[in-house]
C-alpha cells in the first residue's frame, strides 16, 4: 500500500522532506549499494561507485543487478561519484556509508571542492549540529589549524536537500560523533524501517528484518554449540592500512561500527570494543597482550586473508602454523617484518584459534543471505585513504 507523501524523516540529526519517492539513487559506498539490493531496489540505482575488480566483488546473488547498473568512477576515475554523474544522472537521492561522501571537500584531495553546485556548504547541520554538540568546526581547507589531525570539515547534506537531493548516512557515521548510534540489532533494524518508509517498500523492510534476526539466532546457536562457552576474539581487518600510525600495524574492528555489531550478536567478545569508531589500528603487542581466543581475518582483494595469516603465524601455536603452511602463497609463508612490529620477538601469548572471515568474499550461504548486504563491512584501499581512517 502506497503511502502518503511529503514524508519527513530526521537521520543523523538532520531532518528532510521528501516530495515523493525517490527513483534515482546513487550509492556512494559498496555496503549502501549491496544494502539497496537487499531489499529489491536495483530498478531505482542510476549509479554506483566503482571498485577495481578483485578489490571488493559484489556478492554472488546480487551479481547479475549489479552487472546492469551504471558505474560511476569519480573526477579521477578512483574516487567517490563526482557532482557532475550525480547531476547527469538526475540523481534524487544519495545514499553512503560514510561522512566523507558528503564533505564539502573531496576525501581523497583537500583542495577540490566535492559539491560545487550547491554554494558554500556551512552552517547549521554542515558546520554544527544543533542536536549534537552544538560546535562549530574549522572549514576544511580553508580554516588556519585544519593541519591538527581530527578536525572536522563542512558537510553539504542540508545544501543538497535544498537542490531537491535526499540524502542518507549511516547511523554509526554520523558527521557529528555525539549523535552516532551504537553499533546494535536495534540500530540496524531502525535503519531498514525507515529506508522501508522513504523506499515505500514497508513490507520488505519488516521481511527483511526478521530475516537478520534469524541469522543472529543461527550465529549464537553455532558459537554455542561448537565452544560450549563465549569467546572472546579480535577481528584482523587489514594489516596495511595503518599508514598515519607506522608504529600501530594492524587494523582491527573496534566498538563503533559494523565489526562490533556482528561479533557481539554473534556471542563473541570484541577485545577492543574500547576503542571509538569502527575500526582501530593497534600494535601486535596489543594483540597478544588481549590474549584472544579466536582471531576473525577479514578477506579483501588489497590485503588478503591469508597474507594476513602468514603474518600472524609467528603468534600462533605450533600446530596450527603447521596446519597453515602449507595453504599460503610463498610470499605469506616468510611473514614480513612491519614498522614497529613485534611479531618477531615477543609472541609469548598465542592466540588459540585463527578463523577465516567470508565477510567480504563470496558466499552462498542462505543464513547469511540478509545479514551482509545490511551489516556490511567495507574499507577503501590503503592508497586512497589520505590519512583518514576514521572516515
């Protein structure tokens, strides 16, 4: 049943009005445009952003959609869609993952305005959010001091709201950090209640819904079964993605975003649900000093799984290094030796399980059907993060 519009909706503090149901979507991010697909909106996508092949596939089931629907490569062929394919593409609505999509500056060069044909973005619900702390932040690029590392820049959703352009971000990346939601089933489930809403597809957002929760219950179950007990665990997610920080080595999920959900629903302790955002870079030491019980390894084209195991088999009991070896490239079987890493000298305590994520490979698994188009984990490469990994 179609319901009434204007609809009103308020995401990550910041309230639009929509006129009608959007119909032309680009997604900025591959988690938003996987999200879509889950719920059946291929027809309505008039780009996405493009990822070099091998780098982050698209899952098996939605291959065939995505193989159909425009790609959008950026001003320089590697970056977010440029203002020039949203506005050819008659884009109504832009829907990411993360903040930087809607910087005023372009992510990845501090110098090239992002969002040109909306004016000057500033002001409330740009530079300060009203809801949240109420501060208003130093211009990126052109405030004096924007050199200290954490600052904050313009954002442009209220400027592309009034050019006729909805806009949604992920509730755990919220532009301002106080009105970021937990990283929570509830969270999740709130997000597809109201794409559901602004999409007009209720029914199979409430479809939806109840299909991650049966994943969840699955996931529990299987942890429980095959420990007998709760595990406590660190999720590996890159081990080159540390550039800013030489001495902290390796990417790890942390207690604000995707990473964080999926191990707790799924019964595991998250080490370092501590650490703020969703991913953090940690040392070894920190590693080993967590005492792990399982580490959860992330596949990625730039930094695969098993590149990642080798570097880790010095940590790792006898036994299990035995078991590894003989399924690593030659290259991960001498692991390297990395800025700061003490790999080589102090792993006196050993993690007692490595575990192989598929979170960003290909699956056919029905459990999981609805869980990663949804919780999707996803991370540019290393050498298009400009020092950002906190995006």
């Amino acid at each position: 049943m179609l319901k009434a519009f204007p609809k009103t909706y308020t995401n990550c503090g910041i309230e639009n009005t929509l006129q009608a149901i959007p119909e032309k979507i680009v997604t900025m991010n591959q988690g938003s445009l996987e999200f879509l697909l889950g719920m059946g909106l291929e027809d309505r996508i008039v780009g996405t952003r493009g990822v070099p092949p091998g780098l982050d596939p698209i899952w098996p089931k939605y291959k065939d959609a995505y193989n159909n629907l425009p790609v959008m490569t950026g001003a320089d062929g590697n970056s977010y869609p440029s203002e020039a394919e949203v506005t050819a593409a008659n884009a109504d609505f832009i829907f990411a993952d993360w903040r930087s999509a809607f910087s005023e500056y372009a992510w990845n060069n501090d110098t090239n305005r992002q969002w040109t044909f909306v004016g000057e973005c500033g002001g409330e619900n740009s530079d300060f959010w009203p809801t949240g702390e109420n501060t208003t932040y130093i211009d990126k690029g052109r405030g004096p001091g924007f050199e200290l590392k954490g600052e904050i820049e313009s954002y442009c959703r209220p400027q592309l709201h009034a050019n006729g352009i909805g806009t949604f971000l992920s509730a755990v990346s919220c532009e301002d950090a106080t009105l970021r939601s937990p990283p929570t089933q509830q969270t999740l489930y709130d997000t597809i209640t109201t794409m559901g809403e602004i999409f007009n597809v209720p029914i199979v957002a409430s479809q939806l819904i109840t299909e991650i929760q049966s994943d969840f219950v699955i996931a529990q179950q299987t942890l429980q079964e095959g420990a007998g007990h709760s595990l406590t665990a660190v999720w590996l997610d890159c081990i080159s993605c540390c550039q800013d920080e030489p001495e902290r080595s390796f990417f790890v999920g942390a207690g604000g975003g995707a990473p964080q959900m999926i191990m707790k629903e799924a019964g595991f302790t998250n080490l370092f649900a501590d650490r703020d955002n969703s991913w953090a870079c940690v040392t070894v030491a920190d590693i080993i000093a967590a005492e792990p019980d399982v580490m959860i390894v992330v596949e990625a084209g730039f930094d695969p799984a098993l590149d990642k195991i080798g570097a880790l088999l010095p940590c790792t009991r006898p036994t299990l290094h035995t078991l590894l070896l003989p399924y690593l490239p030659p290259h991960a079987r001498t692991p390297p030796v990395f800025p700061g890493c003490l790999m080589q000298s102090s792993c006196t305590t050993t993690p007692s399980s490595v575990t192989r994520t598929t979170s960003r490979t290909p699956t056919t698994s029905s459990s999981r059907s609805a869980l990663r188009p949804l919780a999707r984990v996803s991370a540019p490469p290393p050498s298009t993060w400009s020092g950002r990994p906190s995006r």
